[in-house]
C-alpha cells in the first residue's frame, strides 16, 4: 500500500485510480453474484457505467479503464448482440482467488514453515523481473535479501504462477521449510516486515470505519446505492492491506494486534452493508 492515509466519509471522495476501483468491483460484488449465478462474473458495459456513476466517474473514464484492463490481461469481452459484457480473465480469477482468503477469510493458522523464492534474472529481463516483485508482494512474500523473497503462507503454488505469467518460470527456485536462526521466527517477521507502519495504517483503518459500522447496525439509515458506494470503499480500503500485511501468523505478531481488531470491524460492516449493496448492484446490471 503507498498510502496509508483513509478518506473521510465524504461522499465527494474521488476514485483516483478506476482501474483499481474497477478490479475491486469484479473481486467483490460481480464474483459473488456471479457465484449465486453459477457462471463466470460477466458485467455487460452499460452496467459498469450505471454502476461506477454511484462514484463520479464518466462513462468515457470507464469505457478508457475497461480497455485498459483489457489490454493488460485482467479482463476479456465478449459480445451478446449489440452489447459488450466483460469478465475476468483466468489471470484475473487467480489473483482474486489468491487475495479472497486474506480479505475476506477465513484465518488459518501457521504451519510454522516458510515459504522461500530465489531467482537469477539477468539485467536485460529487468522489467520482468520487476513485475515479479510487485506480484509477490501482492500475494504477501516480503524480500529476505537481494534475489530471495519468503512467505510465512502457503503460497508457493501462487509465486509459482506469477512467475510463470512473468515468463520466469525456469529462473526462480522454490523451497519450503523451517527457519533454524540465528534470528527467531519472530524477528525474522520484524526484520521483512515493517510492523510499526503496518499497526498504524490498521489503527486508522479502525479509526474510520468502526463509528460507520456501529451507525449502520443501529439506524440502518444508508440507501441502496449508498450501502453500495460504501461497500466497495470498504474492500477498496481493506484489500490494501494486501500489499503490506500478508496476514502474518498470529503466533508471530504482538500482543493486542490492530490487525485482528480491523478483520472484524470490515467482516462485520461488509456483511451489514450485504443486502442493499446487492440490491442495487443487481438493478444496475440489469441489461
């Protein structure tokens, strides 16, 4: 996460990156009704645009970030008569796969084991190898030391695959296995991991939003589209904590972690805002 700093509830808070905002939306209310479905989350484009209006952004910033999306891989079109429906792409659902059980759950503890990547990308492959940094610390591995990446999660079958979508399938090595010093297992969690900053972009993420939450359980006074704008702020928001907090095992973290508090405060508040974000979701869609 690059900014740690949470939005106040005003409703003028602007996207400032739809293809992020976009991505959110897919992982959350289209692959859940798509699930209900039992197909593929397919969102034809008129729906995107009803839907993303809920937020400000014009049609002509949505068709822009929906080509975008496209062309980089996450997303794919296919038509239906005279209308575009777009979808994920199997890249797209294996990263929503592989993000889904550290937003939304459910918590499982530690093996005790770790997870540890190296790789040998030669200089004129950099930007490949770049990407393939920004995937794993999407999926919550963290640099040990130059060219080595580890993870507490089992998630070597995920690093596995961002390396093979970068095209370094055969430069990287995977181990897996127990940590034997001279550090524990703790610091060496502090010593990747940077806790400070990370306690305190939960604290903030407390600080916002369990007043909302609390509101909402006792008025239930959000509209439809309201409850609708305020959940995908909601995973917008908490998806972040991917990018820094790969949920780290509880046994290695300390006593009173923000970290837990916050897991609660979104699973609470997204099943609170569940039934009128769907609603509305479901008539925007319609075709």
């Amino acid at each position: 996460m690059t900014d740690h700093t949470l939005l106040s509830t005003s409703p003028t808070r602007v996207v400032t990156r739809p293809n992020s905002f976009l991505f959110t939306m897919f992982g959350d209310l289209a692959y859940e009704a798509a699930q209900a479905k039992g197909e593929p989350p397919a969102v034809w484009i008129g729906g995107l645009i009803r839907l993303m209006a809920a937020f400000n952004i014009s049609p002509a910033a949505v068709r822009q970030s929906v080509s975008r999306m496209t062309r980089q891989g996450w997303l794919e079109a296919e038509r239906h008569g005279t209308r575009a429906y777009y979808h994920v792409t199997q890249r797209g659902a294996d990263r929503i796969a592989s993000l889904s059980p550290r937003i939304y759950g459910p918590v499982i503890e530690w093996d005790g084991r770790w997870r540890l990547l190296a790789y040998g990308v030669p200089e004129r492959q950099r930007e490949r190898r770049d990407r393939l940094r920004k995937d794993l610390a999407v999926l919550g591995w963290a640099s040990l030391a130059a060219s080595v990446w580890i993870s507490p999660s089992n998630s070597l079958s995920a690093a596995r695959a961002a390396a093979e979508s970068n095209l370094l399938g055969e430069e990287v090595a995977l181990f897996e296995g127990h940590y034997r010093g001279p550090r524990s297992d703790r610091e060496l969690v502090e010593h990747c991991w940077n806790l400070p900053a990370i306690a305190s972009a939960y604290d903030e993420f407390n600080r916002v939003y369990r007043p909302r939450v609390e509101s909402e359980r006792a008025e239930h006074q959000l509209s439809d589209e309201e409850a609708f704008v305020e959940r995908l702020w909601l995973v917008h928001d908490y998806r972040k904590f991917t990018y820094i907090d790969p949920g780290l095992p509880s046994t290695l973290l300390p006593a009173g972690w923000p970290g837990t508090f916050a897991a609660a405060t979104f699973r609470e508040y997204h099943r609170a805002l569940h039934r009128k974000a769907a609603r509305f979701f479901a008539k925007a869609t319609q075709a």
